[in-house]
C-alpha cells in the first residue's frame, strides 16, 4: 500500500511521515517504508554545489545528475553510496535545492527513481509512506490514500522559529515568513509537479495540533479506508 502526504515547506510532512510509517509498521507488523522525496532534490544540489556548477545553466546540473546514483533507504539519503541526510539540511543546499526541483528533465529523473523505490518495497510486500510535493498528483496519482498536509504560513514559521531557538540559534520571524512565503511561490508555480491538493486527498490543517494528533487523524482515515 502506498500513502502519500504532499503539503508546503515547514507543514511537517518529514516527522509526521516517519511517524506514521513507524506506527503501521508497529500496528499491522507489516515494514511500512518511508520516503522523503525532497531530500533527492537537496541531494542534487549538494552535488552541484561540490562540483561548482554554473547555476545559470541547466543543462550542467541535468547531465551531473544522470551521471549519479541517488538512493534512500531507512530514512537516510545516499549520494553515489555517500550518507548526505545530514548535509542535505545546511542553508546552502536549501537555497540551491529550486536549481533541481525547477528543472523538468531532473525531476523526470527522480520521479522515475522514486516509482522504481516504491515499486521494489511493494514487491517485497512492504508498504511506503512517501512524502513531498507531487506525490499524490504527479508520482503516485492511483496512490489509495492521499493526505494534504498544510498549515499557515505564520504557524510554519512560528515552529521554524522555536526549532532554530531550541537548538540555541537566532531567527528573525518576519525573515524566516518571508521565506516560507517565498517557497511556497515556488513550489506552486513550477511548470513540472508543482504542489496542488491532490484529487482525493484528505486534508489537514496542522495549526495549533500536535504530531501525534496529526498522526492520529491520519491512521483512523487509513483504518476508515480499509
Ligand atoms: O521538503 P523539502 O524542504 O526537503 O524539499 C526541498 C525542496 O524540494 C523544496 O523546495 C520543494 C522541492 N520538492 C519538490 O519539488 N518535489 C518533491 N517531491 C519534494 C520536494
């Protein structure tokens, strides 16, 4: 079974996907996978970034990445067999990450990848929890269950906030809006696979709810489905 969470920056998908795969994993005793499709896109730009590619054009940052192998596996991201989960979160691949998401022929790529991933855990009898930005629309339209994970951009950047201050960081609230509110721009007006509220999908607005609840909601949504 293959359940997809699409949503903005900062919604929670990461941790609430994690969460959910690691729930019906424990639940049903069947291993439920879980993808973060948008640390492919960080890993692209972690290798542009190491091969100083000129940004300006495409064509540099598309043949690199047909010459790379991308995987993920157990929740970590590999670059030509190298663990990146870590590296892919800096600043600087998330400023350089749009070159790869932009770009129609790399996204063609990874959506090949992340169909062949999902293909390889179904056939293993195992179930996978994938998450991004076109995953109900664009990757696994036929997916059964699809949730829309959002919440407002001041509740977004409300948490963004108190991550960076927990781990004893500075942040400007109306800088780090700015930003969010910049991404999600982004993210719906890209030509290939922008993000959409999938057909079908289950909505739900995060905002003043915990993880666990958010979770909750989901599962008796998957157990409603069955
Ligand atoms: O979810 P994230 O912040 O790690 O995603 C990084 C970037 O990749 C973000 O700008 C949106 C893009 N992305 C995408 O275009 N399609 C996906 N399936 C996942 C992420």
């Amino acid at each position: 079974m293959i359940i997809t969470i699409d949503g903005p920056a900062g919604a929670g998908k990461s941790t609430i996907a994690r969460l959910l795969a690691q729930t019906l994993s424990e639940q049903s005793g069947k291993t439920f996978e879980y993808l973060d499709t948008g640390s492919m896109y960080r890993a692209i730009a972690l290798l542009g970034l190491r091969r100083h590619v000129d940004w300006n054009i495409a064509g540099q940052l598309e043949s690199l990445t047909k010459n790379t192998t991308i995987n993920v596996n157990n929740g970590k991201t590999f670059l030509d067999g190298e663990d990146v989960t870590e590296l892919v979160r800096s600043p600087e691949v998330t400023e350089k990450t749009r070159f790869a998401a932009d770009n129609p022929a790399i996204r063609l790529i990874m959506v090949t990848l992340q169909r062949s991933i999902a293909e390889q855990f179904v056939r293993c009898g195992k179930g996978l929890v994938t998450e991004g930005r076109d995953q109900g629309t664009a990757v696994f339209p036929d997916a059964p269950i699809k949730f829309f994970l959002t919440a407002t951009p001041k509740e977004r950047a409300k948490r963004r906030l108190k991550e960076l201050q927990d781990c004893g960081k500075q942040g400007d609230f109306n800088e780090i809006l700015r930003r969010i509110t910049e991404r999600d721009l982004r993210d719906t007006s890209r030509t290939v696979g922008p993000l959409r509220i999938p057909e079908n999908a289950i909505q739900i607005v995060s905002d003043g709810i915990t993880i666990e609840n958010v979770v909750n909601q989901m599962l008796q949504k998957i157990a409603a489905e069955k």
